[in-house]
C-alpha cells in the first residue's frame, strides 16, 4: 500500500505544480485590465463637423483640417491611453472614396505619435480610383521602446492631403464629394 500512497502523493503534487505554473503564466501583470477594441469611423458626407486642429486629440466624431504649403489635409484623430506594452500594437487605417471621379491626386494616409515616437503609412499617393476600392493599411507599433513596462499613450489619425480649391468651403465640399468614410481600427490590452 505504501507504493501507491508515494504514487498518489507524487501526482497529486505534479498536479498542484502544473496549476500553479499555469495559473502564473496566465497572469499579464499591471496588464490585467481586460482588452478594448476600437473603431473609429466616420462618414464624411453626412458629418459637418469639421474643424481647425487643436491640440490635445478630442476622441469624438469631428473631421478636422489644416493648411500647409498650398495643400489641404483633413483628417480624423484618435487617442488611446492606459495601453499595455508588452506586446506590439496594431493599428489598421481605412479610407473609402465615393463613387466619384476624382480630379485631383490625393495622398492618404495613416500615423500614430507616442512619446518622442511616431510612424506613419501611405496607403496611396496620387490618383485616386472611385469606389469600390478602400484603401487599407495596418502599422505595426512597438511601444515598450518609449514607456517601458509603464502604460502607453498613442495618438492615431488617418488623413487625406490634396491640393487647395482655393478657400475652405471649395476643399471641404471636395473632400466630402470624393471621400465617403474614414476608420482608425486597433485592439489593445488595458494597462491598470
């Protein structure tokens, strides 16, 4: 009998180690805050909602616009605090043009900021084909560079930069006539 209470014994403690070993490799540390998946989309022409940019990002349904060097960028913003850095983010950039001919060439584009960081991805520069084609574009970012264990803070937008009509009202009614939806998408784990 004393064989068999060893054996019991042994696997009994086997077993207790094993849930342990799980049970440690299945905790995320400061990371344990549930996950968040994120799409931010907007329509364009039926959002009037168009502003200047300011500083900080405003996470909401607003268009935002700016001027530089004869051109005309407009662009949606995103920001995403409490980010886990343990692993690599993913962020995905979309941009649907209507069924319109486009005129003008047109870049679009997607960028993220953290810290002193930041990384951006043309999804296209030039002519621009109607719809059904989407342009869609995924930036891998690896935070842990810029806050280390801590958690990460990330600016997002996504834009489309044309040349200038010549005043506000000529851009925005061209980018909402050739432009139908923009879209930031991610999933992130919740720093605590």
């Amino acid at each position: 009998m004393k064989p068999n209470t060893t054996l019991l014994f042994f696997v009994c403690c086997l077993m207790l180690l094993q849930i342990a070993c799980e049970t440690e490799k299945d905790k995320n540390g400061a990371c344990d805050a549930g996950s968040e998946s994120v799409e931010h989309v907007l329509l364009t022409n039926i959002n009037d909602s168009i502003k200047p940019f300011s500083f900080p990002v405003v996470n909401g349904k607003t268009i935002f616009y700016k001027y530089f060097n004869g051109k005309v960028t407009f662009f949606i913003a995103y920001n995403k605090v409490n980010i886990c850095t343990i692993e690599h983010l993913n962020v995905t950039y979309i941009v649907s043009p209507s069924d319109s001919a486009q005129t003008l060439p047109m870049k679009i584009y997607g960028e993220a900021y953290w810290s002193a960081y930041s990384d951006d991805l043309v999804l296209v520069s030039g002519p621009i084909q109607p719809s059904p084609q989407v342009y869609t574009g995924v930036l891998e970012l690896g935070l842990q560079q810029a806050f280390g264990d801590g958690p990460g803070d990330v600016d997002f937008y996504v834009a489309v930069e044309f040349d200038t009509q010549g005043s506000f009202e000529a851009d925005s009614l061209y980018f909402k006539h050739h432009i139908d939806l923009m879209a930031i998408e991610f999933k992130s784990d919740n720093y605590l």
